[in-house]
C-alpha cells in the first residue's frame, strides 16, 4: 500500500536519521503512529549508511520521504536537509532511540508560546524515575560541576540537548538551521544559543515526558569522545558561545 500524502493540516515535519539503526526507528514510528498521527504530515528519514529500508513493508499513517545519503554527513548536515523538505509550521528533530507512551505533540504544540522558537518535553533516561535536569550554560565549570554532589540545576534550562527537538519553523530558518561545522556534538547548545539570539525563547513542557532509551556509542568510542571533545572546543571559541554568556549574565 503506498504511503498516504501529507496532511495540510498536520502541523509538523519529522527528521530522524538513521546510522543503521533502523530496528531503533521501527519502534519509534511505530509509537508516533499510535499516539501522534494526526500531528504529523511527514517523516524524512535521512539513511546516512546503507542498509535495508524495514519500513517500506507497512503503510503508515503519516507520509514518510526517504533520503539515501551517497556519504555520511553529520547531524546538523543531515537534519539541515531534511529542513529543505519541511513546509510546515514545526520542524521536529528527533533521535532513533527516542520512546513514546502517550501523545507528546499536539499537547506540546498547544501550549506553545508566540515567541517559543525551540521546544521539548522532560526527557526520562532509561531505568531514572526522574527527568533529566535543566542543563546550565556549557561551561567546562559546568560540566565538571554537575557530577558534583549538591549540584543545583537552574530552574529554566539554557540549552535543550539535540535528541529531542521541536523548532518553529520560522525560527530554524531565520537563524539558517544547524551550524554544519559540528560533526556531532556540540550543535544542539549552538543552535540553542543562536535562537536565544535571535529572540526566541526555549520552552519546556514541563508536564510531559519522552523516554530515552540511551545508545551512548561515545562511551565505548575513542572516535566519538574525539568528536565530543574537539565540538566543545569550537562551542568555547564560537562568537555565539560568548553572545550568548553575556546575554545569560545580563537576564540572570
């Protein structure tokens, strides 16, 4: 059965790149499918190695564009053309291995705020009872303070981390999308910064959750901890990065 056209009424377009992970992804639509349909128009889903298409054998209740990559690209890269697909008011970044129990976004979507440029629900990592907390600006004071005991997160997040995030569309493409020079790592906070920037702000549907069901290839990867590292060091040397600390300074 072909795959059923957009919805004009379907408020948001969909980016999940797979890096061979497509058992990750069967599940997720597979959940987007049962709770959120009506919210979605299309998925693109970018494969960024080859491997077989799982999800051709079963049709859908939302449109799904596939994109064969000839060449790996990096996150932003792929999510940045999956953004040239997108003519709908939200663009939604998403991990694979992202979970779902219940609809997530037509109640995120209503209560977005005018000036939300980049929302996201509370994260459950696997086996926490508790959400994710609020991540600080990303300072190397930061990350070595947080594993700290007695560590306090802010209140009001200042960046939202990349597996799960859901932009006006308006504001991804007044601030051009992702910076393609970050791999991988490092470009969820940039991005962040540079729609604070421009004058968003970043909202947090505090009453709802997603699961993350954690493939944290960076802790078994001499080449991922490599990539990690040296984004960090472009964040700390980026004119955005210190824009955007004078601007935490001066509404803190």
């Amino acid at each position: 059965m072909p795959t059923p056209p957009s919805s004009p009424q379907a408020p948001v377009t969909l980016s999940i790149v797979s890096h061979g992970q497509l058992a990750l992804v069967l599940p997720l639509l597979e959940q987007l499918d049962r709770h959120s349909r009506d919210s979605i128009a299309k998925v693109v889903l970018t494969l960024n190695i080859p491997e077989p298409d799982l999800t051709a054998a079963r049709p859908w209740g939302f449109a799904i564009e596939r994109v064969e990559n000839p060449a790996p690209l990096g996150f932003g890269a792929n999510h940045n053309q999956a953004f040239a697909r997108c003519d709908t008011p939200w663009f939604l970044v998403l991990n694979p291995d992202i979970r779902f129990d219940t609809d997530v976004l037509a109640p995120m979507l209503a209560q977005a705020a005018p000036d939300a440029g980049l929302m996201t629900p509370r994260i459950l990592e696997s086996g926490r009872p508790v959400p994710e907390p609020h991540r600080d600006l990303l300072t190397p004071f930061e990350i070595v303070g947080r594993k700290k005991p007695g560590y306090q997160p802010p209140a009001v997040p200042a960046w939202i981390p990349g597996l799960f995030m859901l932009f006006r569309s308006e504001a991804y493409r007044r601030i051009g999308g992702f910076d393609e020079r970050f791999f991988m790592y490092g470009e969820d906070f940039d991005i962040c910064a540079r729609t604070r920037l421009a004058g968003w702000k970043l909202q947090v549907a505090e009453d709802l959750r997603a699961r993350h069901d954690a493939q944290r290839a960076s802790h078994r990867s001499k080449k991922y901890l490599y990539w990690h590292v040296t984004s960090l060091l472009k964040v700390w040397l980026s004119g955005a990065f210190w824009r955007y600390w004078r601007l935490q300074r001066t509404t803190a």
